[in-house]
C-alpha cells in the first residue's frame, strides 16, 4: 500500500503504523477527523464552543460575546453563521427556533459537542501548563534568528 522502502526499519513501522491508522481514521478532505481538528484550530469556532459551554446563547448575544472576548477583534454576522452551521453540521451544536414573532432562534451544545469541549478543555490546561517552556523555546528559536 504505502512504499516507505528509503527509512530504516524503525521508521518504516511507524510511517506504516500511522498511514494505516489515516487510512482507518479518515484521509479524506471532509473526515470527521480532519475537520473536527480544523475546528479546534480555526480563529471562531473553540470561542463559540467554550460559550455554548456556558449556556444555550442566541445568535446576537454570542456575536456580542465573541466580541467582547476574542483577541481577533469583531466576528461578522456572516462568518458567526457560517461557523455555526459548520459547528451543526458536525453534531456539535444544535440550533433551535421559537414560535414567537419575531422568532427567536438559539444554539446550545449537544452531548457530542460537551464531550469535545471536555476533551478541548484538557488540551488547553495543558498548553497553559507549558505555557513558559512554549515561551523558552520561542526565545530561544528568535534568538538563533537574530
């Protein structure tokens, strides 16, 4: 399937190992795998799930949450949407419309998506963990560039 045949042997199991577990697990463009990753990573989304964490939150009191929140300054209405279909699509959020006139539409988190923002959790307490190594070795890596 997959020629590793210029690594040493070492190598070669475990570039074998991980194109088998990518082949398993999803390589393809929309893989859940690659996309959920994407999220975590993209500017809005892990913002969107942390608040939905919180609470339930309807579409302006979340665009004024991220707002007041994220270093990335304003969210459009636009990308807010687009973000949170993605996030539906993906069974992270689900999206609710009121009755009422105006209706009243509002987003909460499923299970799915409680369970990501628990995993997610643990991910950041560990970069606030090593937050002054991850700074030691920007200083050190800006100073070999000097």
């Amino acid at each position: 399937m997959h020629y590793f045949d210029d690594f040493d042997a070492g190598r070669q199991a475990g570039l074998s190992a991980l194109a088998g577990e990518m082949a398993e697990h999803g390589a393809a463009r929309d893989a859940p795998i690659r996309t959920v990753f994407g999220l975590l990573g993209d500017r809005w989304s892990m913002l969107i799930l942390l608040l939905l964490g919180i609470a339930p939150f309807r579409h302006a009191e979340l665009r004024r949450l991220l707002d007041r929140l994220s270093a990335e300054g304003r969210i459009s209405q636009r990308v807010l949407t687009l973000k949170l279909r993605l996030l539906e699509r993906n069974g992270l959020v689900a999206r609710s419309v009121s009755g009422d006139v105006p209706p009243r539409v509002g987003y909460a988190l499923t299970d799915l998506g409680s369970e990501l923002v628990g995993e997610a959790r643990g991910l950041l307490g560990w970069v606030q963990a090593s937050g002054a190594r991850i700074e030691a070795a920007r200083a050190a890596f800006d100073a070999m560039e000097d």
